[in-house]
C-alpha cells in the first residue's frame, strides 16, 4: 500500500504518533564501542549455528542496548525454522509486555523455505528492527509502532552504530 493511502486513513491520533515517529531519525547509544564485540560473537555463534548460545549473545546485545538507553528489559527467544504462512515468512516479532510479561522479542535463524541459515545482516537487521518497536514504546513513549520512514532510519542508525554500515 502506498505510504500516503495508509497515512489518509488513519485516526487523526495515529497521524500524530505516525509524524512523530517520521520526525524520530535516531537511536542515541552512550557507548556503541561496547556493542560491538557482542554483535561480533553473534555472528560467529549464527555461523557455527549455535541457537542457544546466539541467544545468550542476543539477550546481551539487547540488554547493553536498553540499558544505554534507561529502558525496560526485553526477553530475546532465538528459534530454530521460522514459520511459513500463506502470506510470507515471519522474520521476528517483537510482543510489549502483557500483563506483568515482559516485553519478548523473537527472531529466526533460518528460512522456512529452505531452511538454510540467515545471512548475518538480514538477522542482526531484523533484531534491530523488532527493538525499534520496543524502543518505539519504551524510548519515544509513541502510543503506537509504525513503520514510518523516521522508523527504518531509527533502525538503520542502531545498525550503523553497531554493525558499521
Ligand atoms: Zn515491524
């Protein structure tokens, strides 16, 4: 859908949370430097396919990020096969908290088509991706996550701090 139909119709609420979020180009980390041995060693553990242990690795990635931040935990679940539904693959999820649950963040390390393992930046990207919806929530205090062109550079800017490009 094209990016102006989708603004047309929504609430005059959501057209003030969605050009909030537009205006919102950056993720501010204190100390990107300490980030980036963790993204490194994830990306050894998404090589040697060590699902457990890359989700410890992940769960530190976001712990150290949140905490840069002054924000809320979220549990970060790495699984195995992502889920196939008719309408394409689930790349990863992100939950707010429910009820005294934390907020949960899942991702996948391979296809469902072919079952073959994520590259590695389509996996770091799509982590970053679901904590901009956290950080949506947790950070900016916006009502709601959108995926607003402000949104992709929030998750475009943690990348380039962390990943380097
Ligand atoms: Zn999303």
């Amino acid at each position: 859908m094209a990016p102006f139909n989708y603004y047309r119709k929504l609430s005059p609420a959501l057209k003030r949370v969605y050009r909030r979020s537009d205006e919102l180009t950056e993720v501010e980390l204190s100390t990107p430097a300490t980030l980036r041995p963790i993204a490194r060693q994830a990306e050894e553990l998404l090589a040697e396919d060590r699902q457990r242990a890359l989700q410890g690795a992940c769960q530190r990635l976001a712990d150290e990020i949140n905490n840069q931040l002054g924000v809320p935990p979220v549990t970060v679940r790495v699984l195995a096969k992502r889920p196939s539904r008719t309408w394409g693959e689930l790349h990863g999820l992100y939950e707010p908290p429910d009820g005294g649950q934390p907020a949960r963040l899942t991702i996948w390390m391979r296809t469902a088509q072919r079952r073959q393992v994520v590259a590695f930046k389509t996996f770091l990207r799509t982590f970053f991706h679901e904590l901009c919806h956290h950080l949506d929530y947790e950070l900016f205090e916006l009502a709601d996550s959108l995926h607003t062109e402000g949104f992709f550079k929030r998750e475009s800017s943690l990348f380039r701090q962390i990943a380097g490009s």
